[in-house]
C-alpha cells in the first residue's frame, strides 16, 4: 500500500462483548476506508474464531478522546481520603455494641 493509499484509509479501534450484558473489550486496531468496511473487516476476523461475541463495534481513533500523561496524575487517590473506603468503617459494629452496653448499665 503506498502512501497515498493509506492517507485515505483511517485507524477503527474493534470492541466487543461476549454477551449483552459485558462490558467492551478492546479487540484490536484496523485500518479501512470507512466504518462500514471497518465492521465488515472486523466482523469477517471473528468469524474465524472460536468464541463468537454478542456485539461488535468500531470506533474511529480520532474520535476516541483520552487523558494525556499529565491529566492521569488527577486520577491518583489523595492519602486523606480513607473514609472512602469501606474498612474505614469496620469499626461501627463493635462501636454500636459498646454504646449500647453503656446504655443497658445505665437504664438498669
């Protein structure tokens, strides 16, 4: 394919899931002509394959948006947050039985 032919070619990025309520997996990258072509192409790969998904999608790279390096940094949990996360909390049930002998000596 010489380099003009590629220029009119774009890059679809293949996911599918295996059944409908899966979530999408990233299969591979194509390059064609259109989207019609790109599920085509994808499609005629899977249908060499054993496992046969549920559904199949093509996404044209240039319309898939991503964090840059940079931004993935926001993403990084902050060490104040523990409260977050639910051992945080493994404490309340041992609290609530403690609270409630205090009550149970006090009312008698």
């Amino acid at each position: 394919m010489s380099n003009e032919q590629v220029k009119d070619y774009d890059v679809y990025e293949v996911f599918s899931q295996k059944d409908l309520t899966s979530k999408f997996e990233s299969q591979f990258s194509l390059l064609a002509p259109n989207a019609e072509i790109a599920l085509s192409m994808a499609q005629d790969n899977f249908m060499r394959r054993e496992e046969v998904p549920a559904n199949l999608f093509v996404v044209k790279r240039e319309h898939m948006h991503f964090m840059s390096p940079e931004d993935r940094a926001a993403l990084y949990r902050l060490d104040n947050k523990d409260y977050r996360q639910p051992a945080h909390y493994g404490f309340i049930p041992s609290r609530w039985r403690e609270l409630k002998e205090k009550n149970i000596g006090k009312s008698v």
